[in-house]
C-alpha cells in the first residue's frame, strides 16, 4: 500500500481545487501552484505524458504575469482567475 500524496506548501493559501487526478492552489502571494496528473498541469513535469507530479510545483511564468486569486478543478480541467500584474 502506498502512502496518500500530502499537500506541502510552505505559502499561505488562498484557494485549493481537486479532481480525481489532479489538483491546484492559490498562495496569498497570487502564485499558482499544480500537481496530479499531466496534462492538467501548468508547468511541464519532465517525466512524459503519463507522468504525476505530487508535490505542488509553482506555473512560474503564470505567476510571474498573473495575480491569481480563484482556482478550479474538473474532471477534464482546471480554471483560475487572474488579474494581470
């Protein structure tokens, strides 16, 4: 049996969405962070296009465009809001 993947972010959050296979957060900084299953994440996870990713990796150049504020998960997707900086 393996261990369930834990949320580990040092940031205060602002908002947190799941799906079944993936998930996404909001630091109080506007930073959006992903994690789960490709190909819903921001940023690419080196591993191919199977690969999980289960620690939250920060979408470096949304953050760096975007103040995001809401985030979102379906089933097929993942949505936030963003005021640009």
């Amino acid at each position: 049996m393996s261990a369930a993947p834990r949320l580990v972010l040092r940031a205060p959050l602002r908002a947190v969405a799941f799906s079944h296979t993936s998930a996404a957060a909001v630091a109080r900084n506007g930073s959006l962070y992903t994690w789960g299953a490709a190909p819903l994440l921001a940023e690419p996870s080196g591993g191919g296009g199977g690969a999980v990713r289960r620690q939250p990796m920060v979408a470096a150049e949304a953050s760096r465009r975007y103040n995001f504020s809401m985030v979102a998960c379906g089933v097929t997707h993942c949505v936030a809001a963003a005021r640009c900086r």
